[in-house]
C-alpha cells in the first residue's frame, strides 16, 4: 500500500494538484518527508499538510485485527495449527509443534554435522500425503551448494515410509514433488526467489528450502556494509514471501570463525569491568553464525546443530515459544533422529554457542546389504554411494 | 514574534515579509483588503493569513498576560500527577523495582533486547509493590541482541496492561505494532493463560472475600484487547503513527472520557524497515525523529506508555567492536527511557541505559513458559530473607 497513488486518495482537488505538480505522485514520496518540507515544496500552510497528511495516512495505514481473530483465523485456516512437524517427537513437542508457518526457521552448524540431511528429511516429510504427517504439496528446494542428493533423499524415503516408497509410483509422485533449484549467482538467486513469489500461491508449494543462505552472500562480497545491504534486501524478501503465503520457510546458515572484532558487549560493560581485575570474556567455541547480527534478527526460529564430546546436538537456541533445549541426535538411513526425546535444558548464552569439537562418528552407518556407504570428505560427510535396492 | 514563524506558506512569508511586514505587531491593524492589495494575493488568502496571525498573536498574547505561561505546569503540579499514574508491570520484580516500580505511561521506553527480562517477574511481586503500572507516560526503547527476549517482553507487556485495576493493574489495552512478523499468537495466549492463574493465586492468598473478586477474565478476552497492526515497510510505519492519533481517539474509554482505553503502544521493532530502505541517512534521521515526536506527542494526549523495541547491531568505537543499539547517536536522543538487555554469564540482565529520573542499574529476569520472570537465583535469594 505504500506506492497507492495519492491521485487515488480522494484529497481536496486543489491540494492533489499541488501535490502532482511537484510530481509527489505516491504516498512513499509523501511520507518520506518532513510537514516542514512539504509546506516549503508545496507552497502551501501547514493546516493544509496536515490534513493532507492524516488523510494520507489513514488510507495508507494498514487496518488491525485483535489477537483473538488473528488466533481464531490461523487455527481455522491452518492444517496442524499452524505448525509443521519433523517427526523428530522432542523437537516437535517443544517447538509446539513443528517448523511454525509464515516465518523463517534456520538450521546453522558446522560443515558435515547434517543441515542438509535435515532439510532432506524436511523436504520428504512436506511431500508425504496429509494422513502420513506431511503437508501434501510441491516443496521449492534452492540448493546453493549442490549438495542435493535425491539418491539419498529416495533412501530416507525408503527407509522411515517403506510402505510409501516401495511402490515405484508412489516414490516417484513424492520425489516429483521436490523442485530443486541451483542458482548459480545471487543475481540468479534473486530472479527465481521473484519468479517463486508469483508461482508459490498456483503451484500448491508448500515449504521453501534454502541452503545455504550464507553461500550465496559470502561468495560474492565482502564482509561489510555493501553486503548488509544486498542481504537486507533478500531478509525482506524471503518473510514477505513467507508470510503471505503462509509456509514454512527453512534456510540454512553456515559458521566461520569468530574475528577478534566480534562484538559481544555494550559499551557499558566494557566500562563497568575497568575497576575490576580484566576477565576476557572465555569463548568456549571459535564459531559463530556466518551471516551476522542483522540476519540473526530477523529469522524467528534457530535451531544450533552442533558436535561435543563425539555426540551431535540439536538445540532451539532461539524461539519466541521454546524453552532452550537440547537433543542429542544422530544420522542414520533412514536421516536425521533424535537419541532421546527427552531435551536438557541449556543455560545461559551458551545455547547460542556452535560447538565442533570431539570427531563426531564419521561412518554412522552399518554397510550393509544395501551399500550404504560415508565418506569423509574434507569436513563434510558426504554420503557418495547407494545401492538403491529397493526402488528396483 | 516574527512573520517567518508563522505556519504559512512559502511565498507568501516571501510576499510578506518582501511587502515590509515582519513583525506580526505591523499585521495587527490591516484589513485584509488592504493586505490583499499589496500582496497582490486574493482577498480569501489575506484573510486567511490574518487569521494565522491573530491566532499566533493570542496565543501570544495570553502568554504574556498569565503569570504562568500557558501550556506550563508547575514542578509540584507534574510531581503529584506522576504519582497518581500508574505503573505496568514486567512480571519481574527485581525489573520492576529498577524501573521505580513498572513502565510508565506517558514516557517513551526503547528496550534493546537485553533489557525484555526487567519487565517479566511476578504479577504477584508487582501487585504489591505496584512498581511499573501507571498512568503515566512513558516512552521507552528496549533493545537487545537475537533471541534475549524482546519479543517476548513486548508481548508481556501487552498482555500486563490489562489486569484490572482490582489487581493493580490498568485495565487498559494495548496496541501492537509488529514490522518483523514475530508476534507469536500462541505465545501471547501462553502468556495470558498463566497471567490470568497468578491473579486467581494472589486472590487466594491475600482476599478474604474470593468469591467477590472471582476472576472472570479469560485468555481469549485478553488476546481481544490487542489491536495488532502488520507493517510491511516503513511508509506503513509512518502512516499508521500518522493515523494512530485518529484511531486513538475513536477507541476512547466511555467512562472517563479523558483517557483512552489503550494504555500502552508496543513497536516490534522499530528499526527492521529503518535499516534497509534508506540510502539518504540525513533524510532517515529526519522521518525518524518525525515519528519519535508523534509518538510522544500520543503518550502524553492519550497518557499511555510506548514501547520501542529495538536491534542491536555493531559499532566501531576507539578501536574496538561493541554492540550498541541501531539507528545511531542522534536516536539515541529521542527515548525518554533506554533499557538494553544483554546476557551476563548465564543470565538474562536488563541494564537501564539513560533515564532521566531512574539510577542506572541492572536486574536479572528469565524467561519462562509463563512468560518474562524474576530469573531464578534471584528467587532463592528473596525466600531466603
């Protein structure tokens, strides 16, 4: 509404004509400056500008609705009450539920620790028909990294919906449902991120994947105000797309070293520890989030997935409904599950923290039978060979 | 008081002032067909500029003949009605005993996000020491880091606002301005279910009479006391505080005609749109500063309280990288009241950063199922005195 034109704001003639002769056609424009700037580029009192103003505002101004309807509308409206579940129980349960609509949920970790098996996992999940727990529609995969593997995908789907899977048609109905996208530059990301927006609402898509986010941004800027802008425009971008049309959208976010420049304090308490004996602060870990503060705003949800002492750890380090708790997971087949439902609540900042310690187990899975097979591949366990049995 | 202060137009201050009029005292005894003549304007325009003038000239005027300027109020006079106000409280007492007692109204507060926590502890504690509920303004900018908890005090506080003045509350409801899209619908009603249990707990405890003061409030009749408005880009911003006033005034309490129902505006999160559509930064302080104005100018005609929340973001100062809130210095100005909530060790603290009547200080608060709370260690250490 921000671009209505004030040609079509019903004002008094005479100050609409003012207003397009100085060629302030939109309410933007008006808006974007000050009464006192108006009344000097319009040539007329400020009496006049305000009531141009107000009127302005109250068309532009977009209209409320109380909590009670905005509840009432989303449980109506929503299959599962707004939220989509990733099977994993004590993730969900303390999600309340799921991955929530209409917002962002990011998976950050280091390399190999099972982002893209999670969203692999996600992926299938959303395909599945609604009585097996899926949303049963179209799911967008951008896949930034080229990590996508739809034999692994196939696998998941073999191994946790067996029923579904073995029929050759099913399998191929579900895996039909996966659009894989694989921009190759940001600017290519941005045009198919524009050309989803049209096609999300006709197409019965269902859940977005990006992965990875930081990727796209890291490969081609600098770190720096240019690159906060670029990113600025994708943050705005990719919750509007989400919210209008009402799905789960899961982005992937990777970690880097944390710079001696990282900030982690204010001002004042730098200044209140001056009296006192110098404790630097003690970083467990080197790793923080890729993208930084600004991105860290806006998604809703962060799931942590990090490696300690040889176990994998899943952690909702933030979340405007969850406690901060911890699951430890492991990757099996059959994808991503949890060793206990059971979370353990985490203290402190250090639900945020992005361990990669302790060599988490390399080869997770029994070669059997079906030649399941992971190599360790310069810090990222890549899964490059499977015998696909069960779909011949 | 000089022709160029007058709220009129351009070219006409120029024709006037061009025409040998510069002080209004020389407009006093002209007719408007006389000014009209030597403007060269229409007579329906002098008339109009006369008409400015006079009014500037009363206003004038009264101010000289009063002893007391108009529009003034005396220091003792601002003192006893802060004290009548009331406050809203954080659900955390040690939050709100730093505050002096709750957010007030007609003051501007901006919470960074590490600040949220302050406001949470018990209603229970509130309701004794009635720290933050008042009626008076407060504009208030709280800002804090990702996920510390400003949502979440956003959402306490609107849910606060409404308990009855029975309970030491204002009755009021609240207005909710979310620019991100992180107002969590469940999460309110979580809040209100459990804000709803304290008050029925206090009742047993402390009144005889239980069955008069039954609690007949429900979470669903809390959740329709939040007007929540979705803002997708700052000229929607700018428009909806533009409107606010209108709103405001339609939304008016039956019984006491002065004071709106709506007691408290929470802005989730003032920056988002800020920080992404502008190139021209001196253009972004000016609209800025617009908006802070027209929102203090509602906390005070309305007498409620507005809550800013804010990003944190990071800054370059004597060679060194600290986090400090967004938007920048000249922002910083325009809260009357600055929280910032960080983390210290395992704790959530909520430091105050600038406050004209407040010492600064920080408290701990935790966030909880049921909302924003005393943190924990604190408890301990109340039951053990």
């Amino acid at each position: 509404m921000a671009n209505k034109l004030i040609s079509e704001i019903r004002l008094p003639k005479s100050i609409a004509n003012v207003f397009s002769a100085r060629n302030i056609s939109t309410a933007k424009d008006a808006l974007s400056l000050t009464e006192f700037e108006l009344m000097e580029l319009l040539d007329v009192g400020l009496t006049e500008v305000r009531s141009a103003l107000s009127q302005i505002s109250e068309i532009v101004a977009p209209p409320y609705q109380t909590a009670l309807s905005l509840m009432e509308q989303r449980f109506q409206n929503e299959h599962l009450g707004g939220h989509f579940p990733t099977g994993l129980k004590g993730l969900d349960a303390a999600l309340c539920g799921g991955i929530p609509f209409g917002v962002l949920t990011e998976l950050v970790g280091p390399a190999g620790i099972g982002k893209t098996q999670f969203c692999l996992k996600l992926s299938l999940l959303a395909s599945l028909p609604t009585n097996y727990g899926g949303l049963d529609g179209r799911v967008i995969y951008i896949d930034v990294e080229s990590k996508f593997s739809s034999r692994r995908l196939l696998e998941i789907g073999l191994r946790s919906f067996p029923e579904i899977f073995q029929m050759k048609e099913m399998a191929q109905e579900m895996a039909g449902r996966i659009l894989v996208l694989r921009p190759t530059s940001l600017a290519e990301f941005t045009q198919s991120l524009e050309q989803i927006k049209v096609s999300l609402l006709q197409n019965q898509v269902k859940m977005l994947v990006i992965d990875s986010m930081a990727a796209l941004v890291s490969g081609e800027h600098e770190q720096g105000a240019r690159r906060q802008q670029t990113l600025s425009w994708h943050i705005s971008f990719i919750k509007s797309l989400a919210e209008f049309s009402r799905i789960p959208v899961v982005v992937t976010n990777q970690v880097r070293s944390r710079n001696h420049d990282d900030a982690s304090r204010y001002s004042f308490q730098v200044q209140s520890r001056d009296g006192a004996i110098e404790t630097p602060m003690q970083y467990d870990s080197h790793l923080v989030a890729a993208l930084g503060i600004q991105w860290a705003h806006a998604v809703t949800t962060r799931l942590v997935l990090e490696a300690k002492s040889g176990e994998r750890f899943i952690k909702v380090a933030k979340s405007p409904i969850s406690p901060p708790l911890a699951f430890p997971f492991h990757i099996t087949s059959s994808g991503i599950s949890l060793l206990s439902d059971d979370g353990k609540e985490v203290m402190g900042p250090e639900i945020n923290a992005i361990h990669c310690q302790g060599s988490f187990p390399q080869t997770l899975l029994i070669v059997t039978g079906t030649c399941v097979a992971m190599a360790k591949n310069a810090g990222h366990n890549e899964i490059i060979n499977f015998g696909m049995e069960g779909l011949h | 008081m000089e022709i160029w202060r007058l709220p009129i137009s351009a070219s006409q201050r120029g024709k006037l002032i061009s025409a040998g009029y510069t002080s209004l005292s020389s407009l006093s005894s002209i007719s408007s067909s006389d000014l009209a003549r030597e403007l060269k304007v229409s007579e329906s325009e002098a008339m109009n500029i006369l008409k400015v003038a006079s009014h500037s000239r009363g206003s004038e005027t009264s101010n000289a003949s009063c002893s007391i300027v108009e529009g003034a109020q005396s220091a003792w006079d601002m003192l006893h009605d802060e004290e009548s106000l009331m406050h809203i409280t954080t659900s955390s007492a040690d939050l709100d005993n730093i505050l002096g007692g709750g957010i007030h109204c007609k003051e501007v507060t901006e919470i960074g996000w590490s600040s949220l926590s302050l406001i949470v502890n018990s209603v229970l504690k509130y309701k004794l020491t009635t720290a933050f509920g008042s009626e008076s303004i407060i504009f208030m900018l709280i800002g804090g880091v990702p996920g510390i908890g400003k949502t979440q005090l956003g959402i306490q506080i609107a849910v606060n606002v409404q308990i009855p003045n029975d309970f030491g509350g204002l009755g009021g409801k609240a207005i909710y301005i979310d620019t991100e899209g992180s107002f969590m619908v469940e999460r309110a009603f979580q809040i209100a279910e459990a804000c709803i249990e304290d008050m029925s707990e206090y009742n047993r405890f402390l009144r005889k009479d239980f069955q008069e003061c039954k609690i007949k409030m429900l979470p669903q009749d809390i959740l329709e006391n939040i007007f929540y408005f979705r803002i997708c880009s700052y000229t929607e911003q700018i428009a909806l505080i533009n409107y606010l006033d209108k709103f405001l005034s339609e939304h008016k309490d039956v019984d006491m005609s002065l004071w709106s129902q709506v007691k408290v505006i929470v802005v989730d999160s003032v920056t988002f749109h800020f920080r992404q559509d502008f190139d021209d930064m001196a253009l972004r302080t000016r609209v800025l500063s617009g908006m802070a104005l027209k929102l203090m100018n509602l906390a005070k005609r309305f007498s409620l309280a507005v809550i800013l929340l804010n990003q944190v973001t990071t800054k370059h100062t004597e060679a060194s990288f600290q986090l400090a809130l967004a938007l920048g210095d000249s922002w910083s100005h325009t809260c009357t009241n600055r929280i910032v909530l960080y983390w210290n060790g395992n704790e959530r603290y909520a430091y105050i950063d600038k406050s004209p009547s407040l010492r600064s200080a920080s408290a701990a608060y935790s966030v909880t199922a049921r909302g924003i709370r005393n943190s924990s260690s604190s408890c301990k250490r109340i039951k053990m005195m």
